[in-house]
C-alpha cells in the first residue's frame, strides 16, 4: 500500500512539474502546439494534451481555435495580478507609477533581474491608447532592454557576466551582440544615470529606464518608460530620462520594499 501511494504521489509532483513546463514554454514562445509541447517534454502527445486540458480547465491557458495552438489564458493575468497587489514595493509605488505614465502618456513598468532574464512586476498603462501592452510576469533578456541595462550596468564584473546569456541573441538590426560592445554602453549608463534600448528588442518599440536602489544604494529594480520609438523619439531624450530617473529615486532607499 505504502509503495502504492508513494507511486501515486510522485505521478502527481511529475504531472505538477510538467504542467509547470508548459507554462514556462508558452511564456517563452508565446504560442506553441501540443506536438510541439510534447517533443519539448519528451512525452507522449496524449500525454501532453491531458495536461493541457487541466490547464484549459483553470484558464492558464487558451486555445487559438483557428490554428488549434495554445497560449497563456487569462488565469495567469489574474494570479500575477494578485502577487503584484501583495508584492508591498509594488503597492507603495503606484502613486508614483501612475504619475509617471500620466506624465508621459507612456506605458510605466517596475522590473526586477531573474537570473539572466529581466521579470516585469508592474505595470502602469498611459494615456495613449496605442501604449496599452502588458508585459506585467513576462521575462525579457538584459542585453537588449532598458530594464535589463538598468539593472545590470551597476553589478560587478562577476554578477554582470552571470547575469548575462551565454549568447547575446540577435533580435533586430539593432541589438548589440558583442559583449565588449555592450560594456562599453554599460559604462556610458554607470555616467549618466539612464539606460535606453531603441529597436533592439523589437522594432518600433523603445524604451527608456533608470535603476531603484535600496537604502545601501544596491540596484534592486528598474524603473521604465516605454512605446512606440516613432512617437517616443520625438520627445526630447534627456528630458525623458530625467523624469524616470526622478521617479526612480523616489522609489529607492527603503530595503524592505524590494528584497524578499
């Protein structure tokens, strides 16, 4: 009986842990289908297409009914928005988020460094209708994003090389793939305070961040504005830059808001 339970309970944390891969897989990939799901697990595909039925049941995910392709559901949206309204340094900077993106008319986001990939934890929407993009739980790499620069140009040479990919993946014409090259960038933000990444993630979208320190003066989150480059290119950078950084500031200094 005892080995009978012990069975049963380790199919259980497997079929936990796989589900779990799925999730990660679509946050990666955006869309995939079950063949695909499967090859990635190495499992069958009956198997796979168990998994996400119970992951269909609860919403995490959701099926593109023209392609028959799955996706990340509204679930997640709902219990990421449920972390973030627990999460206190997201609570205590709304005030000031939310001024920010009435400011700018920008999207506003707080991020925090994941390994060797940036997490967005909050997010503010602007004013203008085409700035409206949720990146709240997406992980995006460092070497590409203002958050990513923000967050990684203040580590030293030990932390910033393992918070770095292995490969700088090129995802425009403009992503800085050489490693002695984005040094140097991260030299020139060290100097002036601000971070910006313009078509290096993906084209037509900018953004520009500045760091959130805790009371030791640590980098412990970033703080950015983001939109369409053709419309964020307009305004005057430097301006821009101050205003995030101002923001920025305002959130720093206090230890506990951003340390688990």
């Amino acid at each position: 009986m005892s080995n009978a339970v012990s069975e049963a309970g380790t199919t259980s944390v497997q079929s936990v842990d796989r589900a779990l891969h799925i999730l990660e897989i679509l946050g990666a990939r955006g869309e995939c289908g079950v063949t695909e799901i499967a090859a990635e697990l190495g499992i069958h595909k009956s198997t796979a297409s168990r998994l996400m039925s119970a992951l269909l049941t609860r919403n995490l995910v959701e099926q593109l009914s023209d392609r028959g392709r799955f996706r990340l559901g509204r679930g997640i949206v709902r219990l990421a928005g449920s972390v973030t309204s627990n999460l206190e340094g997201v609570s205590g900077s709304r005030a000031v988020t939310r001024a920010l993106a009435s400011e700018t008319g920008e999207t506003v986001n707080i991020a925090v460094l994941d390994g060797d990939s940036v997490l967005y934890v909050d997010q503010v929407a602007g004013s203008n209708l085409r700035s409206l993009r949720s990146w709240l739980g997406q992980r995006v790499p460092v070497h590409c994003t203002a958050s990513g620069k923000a967050l990684t140009a203040w580590l030293d040479n030990d932390a910033r090389k393992a918070a770095r990919p292995t490969k700088l993946e090129r995802l425009t014409e403009f992503t800085i793939t050489n490693v002695d090259e984005l040094e140097r960038e991260l030299g020139q933000i060290r100097e002036r305070g601000w971070a910006v990444a313009n078509e290096e993630m993906e084209e037509g979208f900018m953004a520009v961040g500045a760091p959130i320190r805790d009371a030791y003066g640590e980098v412990v989150a970033a703080l950015t504005v983001s939109g369409p480059s053709g419309r964020l290119t307009k305004l005057p950078l430097d301006e821009l830059a101050h205003k995030v950084i101002a923001s920025a500031n305002e959130l720093s200094g206090d230890t506990d808001i951003w340390r688990e």
